[in-house]
C-alpha cells in the first residue's frame, strides 16, 4: 500500500481516510438500501398504494437539494480550503438526523420525510467532500487502487451496521416485537456506528490544500460564486469530464434504482422477511467489498474505461436475471452480481474524477461529480416508481426498464478520452 500513497502520505492517514467510507456505509446499508426504505413503504406509509413513489420522491427531494448545493459547496471548500471542516458539519448533520428517524413511527410522513432528506443531504455532500482528497492520497497511477481499497472497507462498514442491526432485530423477534418497535433502535445503532468510526478521519486526514481566497477580502456568496461561474464558462476544455459526468448520470440512475429499491422488491415480489432482506444485503455487501478491492487493482492495469465498462455489462446481467428470477436462488446469484459490479462502479467512477479534475479545483469537479450523481438518484428511483406505479405495482417491469440507463451509460463512455482529458485537467493546473 504505501507504494501507491502520494508523497508524504503515511498508512495512518490513507487508514484514516478510508474508515470515512467505512463510517458513512453504515447509514446508506441500514436507512436506504435494507431496512428504512422497506420501513417507510409498510409501517410509516401504511402500506399505501403510493408508499413506493412517496419513498423515492423523498430520495428525489434530497438529492435536488445536493444538486444545487454541491458544486458551490465544493468551489467554497477550494477557495477556503476548508474540506475538512465542512466534512465534519456533514457528518454531524448526518448523525444527528439519522438518529432522529426513530421518531418515525407508523403514520408520521412528515417526520419521516424531513429527517430522511436532511440525512441524506448532509450524507451526499459528505460524500463529494471525503471523494476530493482522494487525489491528495493516491499516487496518479494508483487512483484504482486506492479507490477500491476505500469502497472496499466502506463495504465492511455497511456489515458491521447491518450486522449489529441484524442480530438486534433477531432478538426483537423473539421478543415478539414488531417494526415499528425494532426498527427505530436500528436507526440509533445506525447513527452511533456512524458517529464512533469517523473519528479517526477528523484526527489524522490532513488538509493539504491551499487556501485560494481569503477571507473577507470580498463577500463570501460573491467569492463562491465566481469561481464557479468561472468553472462553467471554461466548460468547454473539459469535454472529457462532461462526458464522463453524463455517463455518470445514466449508469448511476440504474444503481441508485437498485439500491434504493432493493428491499422493497424483495418484499414486495420476492416475499423476503425483513430478517430475509437483512440476511441478503449482508452477503451483498460482502461481494460489494469485493469487487470494489479486486476491480481497484484491475482498473489501474486494464484501464479505467475498460473497467467501468465490464461493471456495467454485469449490471445489465443483473437486471436480467432479476427479472427472470422466480424462486430466492436466482435472486440471490442477481443480488451477489449486483454487488459485485456496485463496488467496482463506484471505485471506478471515483478514479475517474480523480483523473479528470484539475489538482486546484478538487472539491468542485468532486462537486459537479456529486452533481451527476445525485440527478440520477433522482432519475433511477424515479422512473422506477413511476413504472410501478403506472403498471399497478408491476416490479419485475420496473427493473427491466432500470435496465435501459445501463445500455446508455456504455453508448456515452465510448466517447470518454481519459488520457485528453487528463492533459486538459494538468493544463489547468
């Protein structure tokens, strides 16, 4: 490992770094993907004919909220840098609010809808904010590497909340207590875990970018902002990145649908038992760590796009089997798949920015990557639950038309030039 850190790295501090995904694993295994997401449809939705579109409109509203904020959020981190110190008021935000949906009980969508946004945005720019010292860690030829190592013990964060939340709602049952009464205390497990394990990032990660404003020296909204609109008029020198950000969009609209829905179709068309569902995610997230590790090392020798490409001809895979499948045993091969390619997509994705962004501008091109990805976690779940919807709840539909952001993501990365695009991300510099 230490052949791949950034000069003047040491293992402690790329340890440090990586037990931020580790931390924040934890609240997207647990609230979106296994257990709150199913939650919300059956016990605060009441298992309305709309608890599906009321989730993922929820899902949509948040993201919106990061859509708008990211990119200034990222060029004010740049110019102050400050990365560090707005990762920290995310991850408090994060906490707190992911703590506060044990108040969600049956029947209370406003509290559940509220903290569920909140959560989720202070999560997504946490996520944009850990990604921009990537760079700063990894040696230029080991972004891959060190990408998936990050995935891949975010992974082992996602099993330790899930588990601590699987074995607690074993014993809930056999309590005989219900959702509405387990749930709740898998989201204060949830928040602690999360709280605990990124301890270690605000002791040891350094801030090693250089501040490029100064503070007062203009209005702050007025500072931020230009710098921005700067990034926006020399759009056009980063053709590659654009590419590769409406990419982004596409291949993660059809993640997104899955994980967000994941426990929903497993219920819903499956007939998986909450502790079923828990049981499948906590394999999936094995292979997901995985995949994130095993493609991290493959990128930096196939290359980048080649990779990327692979993951998304095994996700088409998965929406097919998914479709098809029948009985637990076929669904269970789509889930490890799923996970297999989830790991290494996002590794993937990841390193590509990293590629692609300009070392002045870390946290903004994160930002804009932030961006793209939370559009398609609009666009993923969306056109997922309207499918179902529009269908009369036909799930199996739904996944086959996820499917399609699959086929497109792969037509836009053909055109993606890393190595131009690398040269125009230097030229900056």
């Amino acid at each position: 490992m230490p052949a791949s850190l950034a000069p003047g790295v040491t293992r402690r501090e790329a340890w440090s770094w990586a037990m931020f995904d580790f931390a924040n694993s934890g609240y997207t295994t647990v609230v979106i993907t296994a257990v709150f997401n199913a939650y919300f449809v059956a016990v605060v939705a009441e298992g309305k004919p709309w608890g599906t579109l009321a989730w993922t409109s929820t899902i949509a509203l948040a993201n919106a909220l990061i859509i708008l904020s990211a990119p200034l959020v990222g060029a004010y981190a740049d110019a102050f840098a400050c990365k560090k110190r707005l990762l920290l008021f995310s991850t408090i935000g994060c906490v707190a609010c992911t703590a506060a949906l044990a108040w969600a009980g049956p029947g209370a969508l406003g509290i559940a809808v509220l903290f569920v946004v909140l959560s989720n945005f202070c999560f997504g720019s946490g996520e944009n904010l850990i990604a921009a010292f990537l760079p700063e860690i990894a040696r230029e030829d080991a972004l891959g590497r060190v990408s998936g190592w990050g995935w891949g013990f975010g992974y082992v964060g996602g099993l330790v909340s899930l588990g601590a939340c699987l074995a607690y709602v074993g014993w809930a049952q056999g309590q005989g207590h219900d959702a509405a009464q387990f749930v709740p205390v898998c989201m204060l497990i949830t928040a602690a875990l999360f709280a605990v394990a990124s301890v270690p990032t605000f002791l040891f990660l350094r801030e090693r970018s250089q501040a490029q404003l100064q503070a007062g020296a203009a209005p702050l909204a007025q500072a931020v902002w230009r710098r921005f609109a700067k990034t926006l008029r020399e759009a056009g020198r980063y053709r590659d990145l654009r590419r590769f950000l409406a990419c982004t969009v596409c291949y993660q609209a059809g993640i997104s649908a899955v994980v967000t829905l994941a426990a929903i179709y497993a219920d819903q068309v499956m007939g998986f038992s909450t502790q079923d569902t828990l049981l499948l995610i906590f394999v999936v997230n094995i292979t997901a760590s995985l995949g994130a590790v095993l493609f991290g090392w493959l990128q930096d020798r196939l290359g980048h796009r080649a990779t990327l490409a692979l993951t998304l001809c095994g996700w088409l895979g998965m929406v097919g089997l998914t479709w098809a499948a029948q009985g637990p045993a076929l669904f269970w091969l789509a889930a490890n798949l799923a996970g297999l390619c989830m790991g290494a997509s996002q590794s993937a994705g990841r390193a590509i920015v990293g590629l692609l962004a300009p070392p002045t501008r870390l946290a903004e091109f994160f930002g804009l990557w932030g961006q793209a990805a939370k559009l398609a976690a609009i666009l993923g779940p969306m056109t997922y639950g309207l499918s179902s919807w529009l269908s009369g709840g036909d799930h199996r539909l739904a996944m086959l038309i996820t499917g399609s952001y699959f086929v497109a993501g792969l037509l836009i990365l053909a055109g993606v030039d890393l190595e131009r695009g690398r040269r125009a991300a230097l030229a900056e510099a």
